[in-house]
C-alpha cells in the first residue's frame, strides 16, 4: 500500500468535514445514540457508518465494510477497505472508537517490540540506534498503521476523529526510556520520548503468555495529542438521536417491507443533505 494514498484519504475527508459541518455532527450523534443500546454497539456501528459515509458523501472513494468473518481470517487489522476511484488504489482502514484514553495503536501479535527494545538497555538515546530499531521487523508496521480513530468524551457529548502521525512520531523521538510498574498499569513500559520530553507513545511489556492487553504499541489521546491528525479540526459536539433508536426497535419487529419503504425515505433524506451541501456525486 502507498502510505500517501492513505494520507490522502483523511485529508480530502477533513477538507469534506470542514466544507460540511453538518454532517460530522449529524454521523457522530447517530453512532454514539447506540451506546444507548449498548456499551459496546456504537464501535460495530461505526465501522458500518463510516463506510457508507464515503460512499455517501465522498465522490472519489468508494469503501467495503470487510465485515468480522473476513476481518478474523486476515493477518492485518482491517474493518474498511476504501478505494480511490480516481487512482484505483485500495487501502485497508482499521476504525476504533475510543474514550478520550490510552489507546493501542498495535496489538503486536507474536511479540517482538518490547524483547527486542530490551536488548538495548534501559535507555536508548542514540540516533542511529533508534533508526535501527525502527528499520526492524519488529516495527515494520510502524510507518502502515491506518487506523480511523473516533475519539469521544460521553460526559461533554464531544468527539473527534483522529489519524496517529506515525512518520511525525519516529522522526521526532529523541530517546526511548524504560519505565517500570505504576499506577496505570502491572507492567514495565519502554516510553518514546521527543527533544522536548514530550511523550509520544510507548511499547507495554508483553510475552507469549501475555494478553494482547499486555503488549504492543500505546499512545495516549491527551498527552500525545500533537501526534495526531484532526480530521474534525477538534472536538465536535453531538447529541444523541432519540428518534434513531425507536427506528431500530420498530425495525426489528416489522417486515421486510416495511424496511423496503423505510430505506426509501431515507435515501431521498440523504439526496436532500447532498443538495443542502452542495455535494455532487
């Protein structure tokens, strides 16, 4: 995969969100409406709504839900798979929603980053060191990670999507330090660090018997945020969607063709938000 495709991807849609207000506050508030359902709804949603979003709204790209089945048989993360009409690339896009937390940008499978940052000590400051480290197969994934990540703070009702600047991050560590247990968490971190001692991300401790929980690649929404990539620009308001829920209640116990008649009003709702915007597909 071309990384620039993919960076090309979340600008032109931070340009669409920019140009479009609206409609970032309209998809938000639909996908967390459902954590009203259940806690855990609103991540499957959003992969559905994301997906059908670019379809919707973003002329040039076109995107799959890869969906669980197919998602649990391949060796990469991947909910999305998006397309760029114009140039015919396709990308994966693995979408998360998150609290405004630590998040895991890497589950690192067969763990290989904390063992082979152990071999260097405690602390590793020297430049060619750590671009060795980074031109490992260890962090070969490093410079690929696509994640769309839907971040939210319940107790504001706010969210905003953000991209992890991978290139930014290893270009700007300056040293990386090994930290033992605290507070946070049981076991031992090495923590990335740039010129400035600003934290960037960290790689937990983690062996074959550890769980995925206990391993990988972290970043932290709050204290890493000159790391990431606005694609709302900030934190954007949402509310929750009421009428969206009795929808779903009353799907589930009508029939096909009441959904059939559903689907149409909606369709003709979504050409109305595409004249509204001025958005031609």
């Amino acid at each position: 995969m071309n990384k620039n495709a993919c960076k090309d991807f979340t600008e032109r849609l931070g340009c669409l969100i920019k140009k479009n207000p609206s409609l970032i506050t309209m998809m938000p508030s639909n996908i967390f409406t459902m954590r009203l359902i259940g806690n855990k709804t609103h991540g499957d949603f959003a992969e559905i709504a994301i997906s059908e979003f670019i379809n919707q709204y973003m002329y040039d790209f076109k995107s799959t839900h890869v969906g669980k089945d197919l998602y649990r048989a391949k060796s990469k993360e991947e909910d999305i798979t998006v397309e760029n009409e114009i140039t015919n690339e396709k990308f994966p896009i693995s979408l998360k929603a998150y609290g405004d937390r630590p998040l895991q940008l890497s589950t690192d499978k067969i763990s290989q980053m904390f063992p082979l940052l152990g071999n260097y000590g405690d602390r590793i400051d020297d430049k060619k060191i750590i671009a060795t480290i980074f031109k490992n197969d260890a962090f070969s994934f490093f410079s690929k990670i696509s994640k769309l990540l839907l971040i939210y703070d319940e107790k504001k009702q706010r969210c905003n999507i953000l991209v992890f600047d991978a290139e930014l991050a290893r270009n700007s560590t300056s040293y990386i330090e090994k930290e033992n247990k605290c507070a946070e968490r049981k076991h031992p971190a090495y923590r990335f660090f740039d010129d400035k001692d600003s934290y960037i991300c960290e790689v937990s401790y983690g062996n074959a018997f550890a769980s995925a929980l206990q391993r990988g690649l972290w970043t932290n929404t709050k204290t890493a945020v000159q790391f990431f990539y606005s694609v709302t620009d900030g934190w954007v308001d949402y509310s929750h969607n009421l009428p969206l829920v009795k929808l779903f209640s009353h799907a589930l116990v009508s029939s096909t063709k009441g959904h059939e008649v559903a689907l149409s009003d909606i369709k003709e709702d979504i050409a109305r938000l595409k004249r509204t915007n001025d958005i031609h597909v």
